[in-house]
C-alpha cells in the first residue's frame, strides 16, 4: 500500500487539469512524498491507425464520436469567458496547423538532419569506443598502502556504536587481519576496496537492491547497524567526511547503499535511469539471486541491452546476479546466463570486427571482481556490466586475493590459466567458468591427475577472448583432448554460445567435448538426490578414460 493523497480530475476541464498538476507538483517538492493524480479521461481513436474501437465497443463509440474534442471544448469556455474571440480562436488554429505540416514537409528523411544535441553532466568527455578495443587491457591496480586504509575505513565504526558480536569476530577482526598480512583477501573485501578507491578518485558508488547492505549471503556489511538503538552508519561514507591524508573531500565521490523493495522491474527501471545521469556515476544493482531478474526483463531487454544502439545512450549498470549450482533447486541456482548472451550483438566470427554493447563475466577471484568494477570507470567510455557473481567461493581461501594482485600495473584477466612444470604430460584441457573450477580442481588433486589435466577459466564470456583463450592453449597442443566443463544444462549456459567459438580457435582435426547437465525444462533439478547425482556424473567425465 502506498499512504498518497490522490487527486481526481475530469480530463476535459484543462483549467482544472492544470490545477491539480500544480497542486501536485507542489505538494510532491513540500512534502518528499508520493502524490497520485487520477485522471479521467477516455481514449477517441484506436490504438493505431489500423484499429476501429467501434468494432468491440460500438454503443461506447458512437456516443465519443459525437463529443467535441477538448481543444474545442477549451476554445468553447474561452470564448464564452471573453477571453478569446472566435476569430483569433480560428487564426490560431490555422497558425498551429500550419505550423504542423511545415514540420511534417521538414521531417522528410531526404530532407531532416538530426540537430546536434549538447551532452550534459560530463557525458561530453565520453566517448565512442573503437572496433576491437575492447581487447586491450585498462590498467586497474591502485596504490596497496591507500587501499590498506581504505579496507581499515571499511569495518571502523563510531564509540557510540555497538556491531553485532559476531560481526567483530567473523566480518571485522577478519578483515583487518587480511589487510595486516596483504593476503586472503576476499570477495567482500575486494569490493570494499574497489568502491573506496573510486570514490578518492572523485567517482560516485550506488548500490542498490534486495539486501544489498548486509550482502545475499552475510557477507558484505557495508552498512553496520547499532544492537542497542537501530542507528545505521555506513563506514566508507567517512572518506568523504573525513579523508584519507593528501585527499581533498571535495574531490572524494559519493557513496550510496540502497536496501530496495522486491520489485525488480521498478527498481531496475529506476536504477537504469539513474545511469544515465553522470559518466561519472558506478550504478549497481545486485539481486537477492540471480534469477531474480526474470522480474525485470522487460528493462533488461528495453534499456540495458540496446539502449546505446537505439538512441546512443552510453551506461556504466552493472547488474550483480547471484549464480551458482550448490543444491539450492530451480529458482536459486541459475542468473540466466544464456539469456544475457542472446542479448549481445557479438558476431559468430571471429574475423568480424564489432563494438560490445555488454560484457559478461563469470570471476574466480577477488582480485579479478576488484579489476572489474575498477574498469567499469577508468576506460574514456562507458558499458553495461552483467556479474554472474559468486555464491559458494564468497569466503573460500582458494579464491581469495593478495593486495599485490591489485596494485598499480595489474589489471583484468579475460582468461586465467595454470602453470604447469611440462605442458608435454597435459592429456586433458578443459575449460569452464566460475566455481566449477574449485570443485573440480579438489577432484584433481584426490585423484592424483595434477600435471595431467589443466583448467583454462574463462572470465570473461561475452565478449569472446578468443586471443587470450588461443594463448592459453598454445602450450597444451599435445593434449588428447580438449572439453568445455559447466554446472548448466546443455540448453543453458555458455555452451550453446561458447561452442561454436572454441571450434574456430581449435585445430579442425580436434574435437571438442561437452561435458555438463543433459538438456532440461528447469535450470536445475529440484531433488537433491537427483542434483548429487548430475554432479558426479560430470566429474566422472570429465577425468574419464584418465
């Protein structure tokens, strides 16, 4: 329920109209709160110029086409009024209809030239990314010592509050143990700092969605909630009350958190409008589970696909979907991501040069999220984002991250590989995204296939790293086989998508096998038994024959 005032009014009395609008936008600008405006009104014509209403509603419609329009209505009571005579009511319809069709004879498309509009807040400095520039890599990394302080900014809290206890234990204290060592930095930490940072550098942070300040899973706590009386402080707002040594709190960015409702296509409409606002703006939306953005597919596939294609608009949304296959069924396991990869514009070729209208990456590592988010602001251009973010590897050590892996000279990495001692003994290559290679790697070393069967992770999937994955390969050439590893379904995923990719980068005598779920109905099977069973099927083949 919305607690909003609402007004009717009778569409044809404009004066009226015009009071309430006025009325409303006064109450809205006083107040900071929702006003509605119920307006009665009916529709004359069809919903296109094919369509008779008279067809479904005939007694209806032959009482509104005997209604005079409201213009002539408005000219009616001005007239009576003695505020308009008839005869300056009939000059001016002429002028205005004039007007019309010299508009119409100019928007002749052999005649219009689209007028050169002055682009606001910042957008001027912006501009269009080349063909193929997507390949090179944007320096990320930031100064370790500032982010030490930022991370240490991240968890302080005034006196007068009192965090959760088990919050001092399993969220600060380890935090600042983290930063102490420079290792085993996780995903939560490295987010913290990749914000911090951007926000010295002068750009503002908004994240927003469904429980986005404590984090899906408990892991995030960017905003710190006091046990005895409710107040809530969000600690990386102090970089701009009070910065860091040498900054200028001028200069220092905004940071907002926004717990929103669940109601994915409002908010994500909000937020995508949000976006264009400033270049200088980082806008997140995370929700609660991947999954979740099926609620708001309509402004998936309206604005944040092709929005820059239809009418140039350039836009930093980074959108955060929890995905992963851990058991969880159905409707928590998948972010759709063979759903987000049909809304790429990604050529099949290889050889055919293109601009990426999104990226979309499946990360394994903290540093690798750090990068991202860091790159989302520091290239001269802006593009959607779309995280298949972690759920599993949140806290796993494995995945966890040095502050040398973000300092100044590193960068994201398209493609992650493995040292191996002699490339020569590999037999089997499979690559995969996301935390199947965690899983997998633990299967590895229990039976004993180290050196003999290499992970290649692809980070990034859209747009394809086809140089990266090449030189990733190239050391493994005398492998006996070569397969693409997933959790999804084989009608889900980035198979359908990756396949036919991986084939023009291979040699064409090698095969490349598909190792995951059978095709199914639902992203994943609803039985538990069932689900444990599907994943030890794909470990048995993808180390078979070995």
């Amino acid at each position: 329920m919305v607690s909003a005032p609402i007004l009717h009014v009778n569409g044809d009395k404009v004066d009226d109209v015009s009071r309430a609008m006025k009325l409303a936008l006064a109450y809205q600008q006083k107040f900071r709160k929702d006003v509605v405006i119920d307006l009665v009104v009916y529709r004359r014509r069809g919903h296109n110029e094919l369509d008779e209403p008279g067809f479904t509603s005939p007694m209806m419609y032959n009482k509104i086409k005997d209604l005079p329009s409201i213009a002539k209505l408005y000219e009616q009571q001005l007239i009576s009024d003695s505020i308009l005579s008839a005869s300056d009511a009939e000059s001016f319809r002429k002028a205005h209809f004039a007007s019309l069709d010299e508009s119409l004879a100019a928007a002749d498309p052999e005649k219009y030239q689209p007028p050169e509009l002055e682009m606001p807040r910042g957008w001027n400095e912006m501009r269009w990314p080349q063909e193929g520039e997507w390949k090179k890599e944007v320096e990320t990394g930031f100064d370790p010592k500032a982010l030490r302080e930022i991370g240490e900014r991240s968890v302080q809290v005034p006196e007068d509050i009192t965090v959760h206890p088990r919050l001092i234990k399993m969220h600060m204290a380890k935090r600042l143990q983290s930063l102490e060592k420079g290792e085993g930095l996780d995903f939560a930490t490295a987010e913290a700092l990749a914000f911090g940072s951007l926000l010295l550098e002068g750009y503002h942070v908004r994240l927003c969605g469904q429980d986005s300040g404590r984090g899906t899973f408990s892991q995030r706590h960017a905003i710190l909630t006091d046990q005895k009386s409710e107040r809530a402080v969000v600690p990386l707002e102090t970089l701009r009350s009070s910065p860091p040594s040498g900054a200028n709190s001028k200069a220092v960015g905004t940071f907002e958190v926004v717990n929103s409702s669940l109601s994915e296509y409002a908010v994500v409409g909000f937020e995508q409008g949000v976006a264009w606002v400033t270049p200088k703006l980082l806008p997140i939306w995370e929700a609660q589970f991947g999954d979740f953005n099926n609620g708001a597919q309509i402004m998936l596939d309206t604005f944040l696909g092709s929005g820059e294609t239809k009418w140039g608009m350039q836009s930093a949304m980074t959108l955060l979907l929890p995905h992963g296959y851990d058991g969880a069924g159905p409707e928590h396991s998948s972010a759709r991501i063979e759903r987000f990869l049909q809304l790429t514009n990604e050529p099949l070729s290889r050889d055919k040069a293109f601009v990426p209208n999104m990226h979309l990456v499946n990360v394994t590592t903290a540093a690798q999220y750090f990068h991202l988010l860091r790159r989302q602001m520091k290239r001269e251009y802006r593009k959607p984002l779309v995280v298949f973010s972690p759920k599993g590897i949140l806290r796993l050590p494995a995945a966890a991250s040095s502050l040398a892996e973000m300092d100044k000279g590193t960068s994201f990495q398209p493609v992650l590989t493995e040292n191996v001692t002699d490339p020569s003994k590999v037999e089997r290559v499979v690559l995969l995204s996301g935390k199947m290679y965690y899983d997998l790697s633990k299967q590895r070393a229990e039976r004993k296939l180290d050196g003999r069967v290499v992970f290649v992770r692809v980070e990034e999937i859209s747009p394809f790293p086809y140089e990266a994955i090449a030189k990733a390969l190239k050391p493994f050439s005398s492998a006996k086989s070569v397969m693409w590893a997933q959790d999804e379904p084989e009608n889900a995923g980035a198979w359908t998508f990756v396949m036919p990719r991986l084939q023009q980068i291979l040699p064409k005598s090698r095969k490349l096998q598909y190792v995951g779920r059978d095709a199914m109905a639902t992203p994943a099977p609803g039985v538990k038994q069932y689900f444990e069973e599907q994943r030890k099927s794909i470990e048995e083949q993808v180390f078979a024959g070995l």
